[in-house]
C-alpha cells in the first residue's frame, strides 16, 4: 500500500524558512519521480518542484525560482521541500505527489503558514 507521509509545516514569519518532509513508503521509491504542489485557500492545486529518480533533473514554478529547492534521499525513501525566502503568497496546504504503479498518489498534506 502506497504511503505518503509529510511533515514540517507551520506558522512563519515573512523571510522566514521551513524545510519540508515526505516519508514514502509501499513502492521502490528509487524508481519515481516525486512531487511537492500546494493548494492556498480558494484557489486551485498547483505544482511546486519536481524531482526525478536520480534527482538529475528538477523544475519549479516560476513563482518559487531561487526560493525552494527540491532534493530526496532514496536510501530514506524520502523529497525534501527547503523553503527559503518565505511570503505570505506562499500560505497553502502542501501535498507531497507521485505517480505510483499508474496511479495517483497523494499525502494528506502539510500546512504552511506566513503571516507577521
């Protein structure tokens, strides 16, 4: 049974940081990309990084560029989301993503709050 499990999130203060965890669990995680989208109040779900296998590859929204950084560690089964940088545009419930065995698989999300 395919696990998504993300932790980290919390309350910041504008420039703040945050660093964000999925644990994975129920699939060889080494063989998949992994994903971070968010979903702020009233808006729609939208992708935040994405990282592939080997990490040789990793993209990010253009709202995001130069601010978060995506990484993984295969050995722990485990995407990181650092978040530096943080604005109050980056309040949303962050969801941890992968496309597993052909279907989708969601965590239960993290909130992420910034606010002075």
């Amino acid at each position: 049974q395919v696990q998504l499990v993300e932790s980290g999130g919390g309350l910041v203060q504008p420039g703040g940081s945050l660093r964000l965890s999925c644990a994975a669990e129920g699939f060889t995680f080494s063989h998949y990309t992994m994903s971070w989208y968010r979903q702020a109040p009233g808006k729609e779900r939208e992708l935040v990084a994405e990282i592939t296998s080997s990490s040789s590859i990793k993209n990010y929204a253009d709202s995001v560029k130069g601010r978060f950084t995506i990484s993984r560690d295969n050995a722990k089964s485990t995407v990181y989301l650092q978040m530096n940088s943080l604005k109050p545009d980056d309040t949303a419930v962050y969801y941890c993503y992968g496309l597993i065995r052909g279907s989708n698989s969601w965590g239960q999300g993290t909130q992420v709050t910034v606010s002075s």
